[in-house]
C-alpha cells in the first residue's frame, strides 16, 4: 500500500465527492428513505411529461399520414367532397380554450387551499369538454349527410382518424378530470399535496393545445 | 407512493396472501419474475414454431413427425400448408421480438435491476407498474388466441407490409390479423407505461450519490430503451390502427385502389422497428457490460465512451429507416442517404465491440456460466453487425435483400446477441432473484451446446442468401436454382433441433436450482454494484438501508487493496481497508 | 468469388459481386482479427495464481483510433456504392427493348408493345410468367402490380426490385448470355409466394428476331 498506487486509485475515480456533488442529501441517522424530499420535479411531473412525449409520438404518426396524403394530392378537398366547415369549428376551438382557462383556476384555487374553486373549475373544464365533443359530434353528422364517409379516400380516412382520436383524447381527458373531481370531493387534495391534479391540468392542457395544431392543420 | 413503499421496507413478517404477493403483487422483484416466466413460456412456443419452419424447409410437405393429429385447416396429416406456414413464420418473428426478447430484457431485468442497481426501494409507480404487467399478459393471450379463430392467425410476415396485411382478400386471414393488431397495440400501451416508470424512476429516485455517470451501463441501456420505446411505440401504435381502420373500417391509407400508398406503410413500420432493433440489443449490450467487468475483475474499458455511444445509436436509430426499403422503389437519392447514415450507425457498435475487448484486455479472467455467455454475446454480435454492412451497402442489397442473408443477420443480432445476454443475465442475477445458485455444470453443457448448434443453425443461412435463397418461401425445391443448397437447408434444420433441445438443460437447470440450488451468498461474484449490498433474495423494500454511492460501478482491482473489487457503497478509497 | 454466388450475366452483376467481395474480405479481416483477439486475451488473460488484473479505465487515444478507423472504412464503402447504385437504379440508359410486368398472386404477366413499341394498343401481347429478351440489348422494365407487394428477383441479373400496386417502378438490365434463368418472386405476397415463378429467356438476336416473328406473325 504504497502512496503512489493510492494516488493513481484515487485520480481514476470520478473526481466528485459524492456528497458535495449533489443536491440529494441523505438523512440523518442513516435510515435511508427515497431521495423525495429534495427532488426538484416531482415524480408525477415527470411521469407527464413522458406521457405527453409518447402522446404526441402517436400523433406524429397519424400527421406525418396525413401530410403525406394531403401534400401528394392534386386537389384537397378532392372533387365532389365538402370542404370542412370552419365557423362552427372556430367556436368549438373557442370553447376548449376557454376549458383549459377553467382549468387554470381549478388548479390556481387549490393552490391557494380552496377546494371549492378547484371543484368548480373542474366541473366547468368537464362540461366544456362534452360541449365540444357534442358539438363536434353533430358536424360529423353534418359531414356524413354531405358524402364524407371513413370510406371517402384519404381525405375521410385522415380526417376522421386524426379528429376522432383527439375526440377520444378529449373524452379520456374528462374521465380524468372527474376522477379528479371526485377525489376532490373527497378532500384528497390540499394546497400542499395537489400533484394529481397538477398532472390532470397539464394532461388537459395538452389535449387543448394538441387541438389547436390540428385545427390549424386540418381544417385550412 | 412512496410513502407506502418505505412503510413497507421492513416487512418480511408482514406478508400479503397469495394474491398480492404472487399474482396482484406490486414489488418490482416480483413483477420482474412474473415477465420473466411468461416470456419463457412464450420463447417455448416461438420455438416451436420455428422448428416446424425449420422442418418444413428441410423436407417440404412431408408430415411433421408427432403431429398427425393436429387437426385441420392447420395441419393435413402433419403436413404443413403454405397458409399455415405464412402463419409460423409470422407468429414465430412476432412472438420472439415482443414477446419474448423486450419482456425479458426490459420487463423481466428493467423491472428487477433499475431499484436495486440504482439504490431505491422500488420503482415510482409500482400500482402501474403491476398494471404493465397484467396488460402485457393480456396482450399475450390476445396473441396466442389468434390461432383458434377462423382463418387462422397473421400471415402476412411480422412486418405486416401493406397491402397483403390491410385486406382479408390477399391472405385470407380475418380475425387473426385483427387480433394480431389489437395485441400489439394493447403491448404498445403496456411499455409505454412500463417506460414511464423506467424514466421516472431513473431520473428522480437514485440513491445519494449516484449520479448519472455513476451509473452502471446496464441501467445505462435500460434508461436509453426504455426511451427508445417510449417514443417508437406509440408511433406505432398510430400506424396500427390505421392498418385496422383500413381491414375494418373502410378507410384507405394503404389500399392503393382508393388512393392508398402501401408504402407509406412501410416508413410508419421502419420508422419504428428500426429503433425497435436497438431497443431489443441495447439492454443486451448493457448486461453483457456488467458481467465482462465482473468476470474479467477489471473496470470496464471506456466507461463514458460506452454510454455515449449508446445515446449515439439512440439517437441515430431515428434515421436509418430507409435501408430496410433500398428495393421498394424509392427515390435513389434517399437511398444513397439511408446508406450513409446506416454506415455511420455501425460505428457506435463498433466502438462498443472495441471496449469490449479492451475490459477483456489485461483482466483475469475466468469462466463461469454468465461470463461464456457474455463472450459469446460479444462474439457474436461481431458477426451480425459485420453482416450488417453487407447489406448497408446498397448494390450488394439488391442482391441479398429478402433473402436468408438477411435472416441469418437478424438471428445473429437478436439470438447470437440478445438471447446469449438473456441467458448470461438469467444465470448472472439468478442468486439474486432467487436466493440459489444456478447449476453450475448444466450451465455449461447448456452454454457449449447452444452455441455450437447455434452457429450450425444460423451460420448456413449467409451461405444460402449468397446463393439467393429468399426468405418466407414455403417450398425451397419448387426452384431448380435452390436445389444444390438444400442439403444446407437440412443441416440447419438439424442444428435447430439440437438448439432446442438444449434449452431442455436450461430448463430444467433453471426450475431445479430455484427450488433446490445451493444457497446463494449475498454477492456471489464479488461484484460492485448496489444490487449486492441488498439481502439474498432482497425483501420488499430492497435495502435494510439505503446506500450512499461513493464511487462509479467498475472498480475492480483497484491497486494497493487486498481485495480486487471496491463496492459502490463502500466509504474510503478502499485501499487498505479489509473487506 | 464465392461459390455459392449464382453466375452471374448482367452487366452491372460484376460491380455488384467485386463490391460484395470487396465487403466479404474487409469483414473477413475484421471477423478474424477480433475473434482472435478475443481469443487470444482469454487465454492469456485467463484467471492466474498471483496475477492482478490490470486496473486501467481506457485510453482516449485507442478511443479515437478505434472510431475513426471504421469510419473511415464505412465511408469508402458508402462512396464506392454510390456509383454503382446510380448506375443500376437512377438512371435507365437508352434501351433497345421494354417490357411491362404486372405482378398479381401469384404469377408474372409480362407485357410485350409489339410492332408498334407503344402500350395499351392492339398489338400488345400478354404472356404468363416468360420474359423473352435479346441478349446483349438494355431492356426496360416498366414494373407494377394488381393486388400485393411482390418483388421482381433475377438472381443471375443481381436484378431485384418490388413492384408496388398503385405505382410504375421502372428498372433496367443487359443480360451478357443467352439461356434460360429462373424469375422468382422474393416479397411475401400471400400463401401462394413460393412458386410465383417466372422464367427469363435470353436469346441470340437471331433467335429472338425469330421469336418476335412468330409472337406477331398475324
Ligand atoms: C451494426 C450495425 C447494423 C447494420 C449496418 C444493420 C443493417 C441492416 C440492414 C441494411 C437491414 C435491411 C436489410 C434488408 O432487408 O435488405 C437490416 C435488417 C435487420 N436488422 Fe440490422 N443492422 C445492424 C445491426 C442490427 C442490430 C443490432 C439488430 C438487432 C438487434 C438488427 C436487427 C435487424 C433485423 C431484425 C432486420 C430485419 C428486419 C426484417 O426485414 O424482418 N440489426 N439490418
Ligand atoms: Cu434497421
Ligand atoms: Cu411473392
């Protein structure tokens, strides 16, 4: 055990010390616990974010097939097949957006501790999200009495794929928010443990978001 | 969560009853094994089916010895049908890759190693990580029913390539291609929150002190496939059910007569599998790592250039999807970039067969069963990735695509590759998992036997894709240019029954050691990392105590100890304290 | 050459086969310097009495060496396929004859233009699973299908190309010499795939000057 070979051991191990390293610091007395105290994004957060990543790898796949059919086509609307209707739709987008405000002050109000404003606000994201899949709903019913079937060629295969699986979203989404919502009710939530319905807001936001580049996309 | 995690740290007394320990269990040890034993079960069946391949190639259309009385449509007195051939091959490749390969590798090992190896005392989520679980088997049995329903199962190849897959009309298979869909899009869902709760628990819940670089390559490969699934997955799940819609809804994505383009279909499919492909190497690669440095007791050679180059394939493995594609009509030009960047995704994998050789370099090395395994990882991924180039290359493609140089590629990398690193990985962790130790002698009359019939049965595939054999043929005789290389067709398919037979040894070697191996000490290998600081086997919870990391994993030797391995949760520098 | 490469009578077959050779030796190098060296360090690196293993974590230098070396050995490859790719798949040189080919489950429709040299006119004459062509004469194929992916496989021409329903592909070949030569089909294209099998007849100019007579006598 000579010094040089201590030396030459200690140069080749990573050069921090753990304990400076890092911002996890283990408790004292020694019974160790998950690092959860000091994490700075919580598990839930992340868990999202990676749900999110997936979400929108799915619908990548669906867009990248519609712009492949939209871009390779002579003429979009195709001959003989109604063009979209765009009035109704903006109305529709105005309604989800104003959901994903609801959703803001749900979440603001349990923030502050006040579960009744966080039960308000989710009941009212709830039901904006149904009026715009009944909304939605009945343009499809238009389209279909217009000849745009699932059956009209890439134009009524993308379109109704791609806006049917945001609708699906936008109904899982509200399962999500009444989940919530009878949590809430039973006072699951406080201002300082909300992570839930940290997820579930973001989770809707996304939903929201996801619209707007699809109405951007599909509906112009 | 992980409140109750903690609560639960110190229960052996405190055990749940069958249902929640066995079967609705949420300990990532428990969850681990229950995916190991179902991909077991299942790599049975994928076997199976390859040697009825196997033997339909070597004597075509004479009955299958033992199955006289497999009824029909399936069998005619033994002997195979084109139809029901379409649906082995189909179902084997399938079985294998989802099945099999990616359960065991990032269901059975991700599950049990993440907490363990990283120091924590289970993974984020466990309730959804059980979920992942039960849905995966759900997922497996959706598989296996597609046999029994009319028509039969998916024909149309695990690549399902559009149009033969997107209409009953072309092969006649309904409900089974339907099946065959709906099973991988419930699989999708499962590894998507398998991967989660990968990510999750990787990023947020490492032990004090272990930073990322601290990490050992293993949870390394599992963090970077478990992301690789995360972003492939959905992607297609979304071409799946577009491929459904088109069977059953009318649409056209891919049915050219109303305005479909099949070839979208194989982008949205490479798209992903080509990720796909490293997702079922990776892990491999990363466990091959651990048991190289362990068994050569040296650290392992290039540390950060390992990691690195496996962030590199992650990353490249998004652009390479064209070379599966160089024969479909597209535009030259992007052939010419898919090759380029195909070239330049060999790299990465060379430098990690380089590493490899360097941790071997200078060790002392010896040559219990995880580490023949390991080496014949190594060894044989060489000469997969080498085939590889071939192919890569594509004027020489134009001649061996879709042949059975291509199929001798593909068993070099994923059962030369992956499965050789199952098996290290099984008979490496088994102590670990199950408190025993795994036979030491059945482990290497298992090894030798598996390799030497290995090679015969794969390495004859080049030979004949020289030849132009192509894959997925029924009938090789029905061409006059095949004749001369049959006799190879039938020492393959000897070696293949060899192969199987063999895995009887692990077999057994693998139920019998778990019931009555020798007791396993708490590190047996004298290993470094933290999985060893826990009890043989760990409780729920994992650790007595949670360790504090000092160190990265590889630290074996290190000059001026007595002992030649320096734990991660060891205080000190090591030297000069006594183990 | 290696034997079990079918001859070979196109003339971009030898490209194709010096480039696979090419690629067969650099592999055979590389397969055999680390098989052996793996070898090798277990045998001399085996477990001894007495002996340490060395405790080094790498070396940067071998790093780089060992990254730019197969790159560079790639991208001479990548450049080398280059030429001979463009050759056979980006350009059709100017052709004496072509044929269209429609595949279908499970058969070759080869479709001739006749006297005329122009499709989907009077003239034209289908023939199941025979493509006649001079030999020494660039022959375009005008490649399509009516139902499934199938794949156009010439072994002796190193010709493949799938044929795609919805969609003309077009390729060439010069075939060198005369005789006659299997056409499988090399895409699963159902249960009838193996056996989709055509045959290629390469003629003297003489005898398919003959043939062409006869094909279109009335
Ligand atoms: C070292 C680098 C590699 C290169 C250059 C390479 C190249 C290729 C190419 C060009 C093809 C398409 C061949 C064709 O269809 O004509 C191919 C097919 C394939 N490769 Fe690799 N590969 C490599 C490594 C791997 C690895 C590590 C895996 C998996 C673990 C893998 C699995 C596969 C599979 C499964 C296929 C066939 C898919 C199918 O058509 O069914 N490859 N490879
Ligand atoms: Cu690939
Ligand atoms: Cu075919």
């Amino acid at each position: 055990m000579s010094r040089a070979t201590n030396t030459a051991a200690v140069h080749d191990l990573p050069r921090e010390e753990p304990l400076r390293a890092l911002h996890v610091v283990p408790r004292k007395g020694g019974r160790g616990g998950p690092p959860s105290r000091s994490l700075k994004v919580s598990n839930a957060r992340v868990a999202v974010a990676m749900l999110l990543v997936a979400e929108t790898m799915f619908f990548a796949g669906l867009i990248g097939a519609y712009l492949v059919f939209r871009v390779g086509s002579v003429a979009w609307p195709p001959p003989g097949l109604p063009a979209l209707p765009l009035g109704v739709t903006w109305v529709n987008t105005v309604l989800l957006a104003i959901s994903g405000v609801t959703m803001f002050a749900a979440l603001r109000g349990i923030r502050r501790g006040d579960e009744a404003v966080l039960r308000r606000g989710l009941l009212w994201t709830a039901l904006l999200g149904g009026v715009f899949v009944v909304v939605q709903g009945s343009e499809w019913v238009g389209l279909v009495r217009h000849g745009l079937q699932l059956s009209s060629g890439p134009y009524g295969g993308t379109f109704y794929t791609l806006i049917g699986m945001h609708a699906a979203h936008v109904v899982g989404a509200m399962g999500w928010v009444f989940f919530v919502f009878a949590m809430a009710r039973r006072r699951a939530y406080t201002a300082k443990a909300h992570d839930a319905v940290e997820a579930c807001a973001i989770y809707w936001w996304y939903v929201c978001v996801l619209w707007a580049a699809l109405f951007a996309l599909v509906y112009h | 969560m992980s409140e109750a995690a903690v609560a639960h740290g110190h229960d052996e007394h405190h055990q749940g009853g069958f249902v929640s320990t066995y079967l609705f269990s949420m300990d990532h040890k428990m969850i681990g094994k229950q995916f190991l034993l179902m991909s077991l079960f299942m790599m049975i069946i994928g076997g199976l089916l390859a040697l009825m391949v196997r033997w339909q190639l070597a004597y075509p259309e004479q009955p299958v010895p033992g199955l006289g009385w497999v009824p029909e449509p399936y069998l005619y007195e033994g002997i195979i049908p084109p139809e029901t051939y379409n649906m082995l091959f189909t179902m084997h490749a399938t079985i294998m890759i989802f099945f099999v390969v990616i359960p065991i590798l990032v269901g059975a090992f991700g599950n049990f190693l993440i907490p363990l190896m990283i120091g924590t005392r289970d993974m984020a989520f466990p309730v959804l990580n059980m979920l992942s679980f039960w849905i995966a088997a759900f997922a497996g049995v959706l598989m296996i029913s597609s046999f029994f329903v009319e028509g039969g199962a998916a024909a149309g190849g695990w690549t399902a390539y559009a149009p033969l897959s997107a209409a009953e009309v072309y092969t006649g298979v309904g409900l089974g291609q339907d099946l065959w869909i709906v099973s991988l899009v419930v699989l999708g869902i499962s590894s998507m929150m398998g991967s989660i709760n990968y990510i999750t628990t990787v990023i947020n819940m490492r032990a004090p002190g272990m930073t990322m670089f601290r990490m050992p390559l293993v949870i390394w490969s599992l963090f970077i496939t478990a992301t690789l699934l995360l972003l492939a997955l959905p992607e297609l799940t979304a071409a799946m059910a577009m491929l459904l819609f088109d069977r059953r809804f009318g649409t056209s994505f891919f049915l050219p007569e109303t305005g479909g383009e099949p070839i979208l279909w194989q982008h949205l499919f490479w798209f992903f599998g080509h990720p796909e492909v490293y997702i079922l190497i990776l892990p491999a690669m990363g466990v091959a790592s651990e048991i190289l440095a362990v068994f050569a007791r040296k650290p392992i050679f290039g540390y950060r250039a390992m990691a690195v180059a496996m962030i590199a394939i992650a990353f490249l493995g998004w652009v390479v999807w064209g070379h599966h594609m160089f024969q479909s009509g597209m535009n030259p030009t992007m052939g010419m970039a898919f090759m380029t960047t195909t070239m330049v995704i060999a790299v990465p994998s060379a430098i990690k067969t380089f590493n490899w050789l360097g941790t071997l370099w200078g060790g002392s090395i010896t040559f219990q069963t995880p580490m023949l395994h390991a080496l014949a990882f190594v060894s044989m991924f060489v000469i997969g990735g080498l085939s590889g180039i071939y192919m890569a290359a594509t004027p020489v493609d134009i001649f061996i695509h879709d042949t059975y140089f291509i199929v001798g590629h593909i068993h070099y990398v994923v059962f030369g590759g992956s499965v050789f690193a199952i098996f290290g990985a099984v008979s490496y962790w088994f102590p670990k998992m199950y408190g025993r130790m795994m036979n030491e002698a059945l482990g290497k009359i298992h090894f030798f036997g598996t390799l030497v019939f290995f090679n015969l049965t794969f390495f004859p595939m080049h030979i004949i894709g020289v030849g132009g054999h192509m894959r997925r043929i029924y009938n090789p005789l029905q061409y006059e240019f095949l004749q001369p290389l049959q006799h190879w067709n039938e020492i393959m398919t000897i070696g293949a029954i060899g192969l199987g037979l063999f895995q009887i040894v692990f077999a057994v070697n693998f139920f019998w050691s778990m019931f009555a191996g020798a007791k396993a000490p708490q590190n047996p290998w004298n290993a470094n990392t933290l999985e060893w600081e826990a009890p043989t086997p760990p409780p729920h919870g994992n650790f007595i105590e949670i360790p504090t990391v000092y160190r990265g994993p590889y630290e074996y030797s290190v000059p001026g100890m007595k002992e030649d391995w320096l734990p991660q949760a060891q205080p000190g520098t090591g030297v000069g304290v006594a183990h | 050459m290696l034997p079990w490469l079918p001859e070979n009578i196109s003339t971009y077959g030898g490209e194709i086969d010096s480039l696979f050779m090419l690629i067969f030796w650099i592999t055979t190098i590389v397969f055999v310097a680390v098989q052996g060296a793996l070898i090798w360090f277990l045998f001399k690196y085996r477990a001894q009495p007495g002996r340490r293993a060395t405790y080094s974590h790498g070396n940067n230098t071998l790093e780089i060496a060992w990254t730019i070396a197969p790159s560079i050995i790639l991208v001479v490859l990548a450049l080398l396929s280059r030429a001979t790719w463009d050759e056979i798949k980006a350009e059709i040189p100017p052709h004496d004859v072509t044929v269209r080919v429609y595949a279908k489950q499970f058969n070759w429709d080869f479709i001739y233009p006749g006297p005329d040299g122009a499709f989907d006119t009077a003239d034209d004459k289908t023939i199941e699973n025979e493509l006649t062509v001079p030999v020494n004469k660039v022959v375009k194929l005008e490649m399509l299908s009516r139902d499934v992916i199938h794949s156009l496989f010439v072994p002796v021409l190193r010709f493949k190309q799938d044929t795609m329903p919805g969609r003309q592909i077009d390729g060439w070949f010069e075939a060198t010499k005369t005789g006659e030569y299997e056409i499988p089909c090399a895409e699963l294209c159902g249960f009838g795939h193996s056996g989709m099998l055509g045959h290629l007849k390469v003629l003297s100019d003489q005898d398919y000057a003959t043939w062409v007579g006869e094909q279109w006598s009335n």
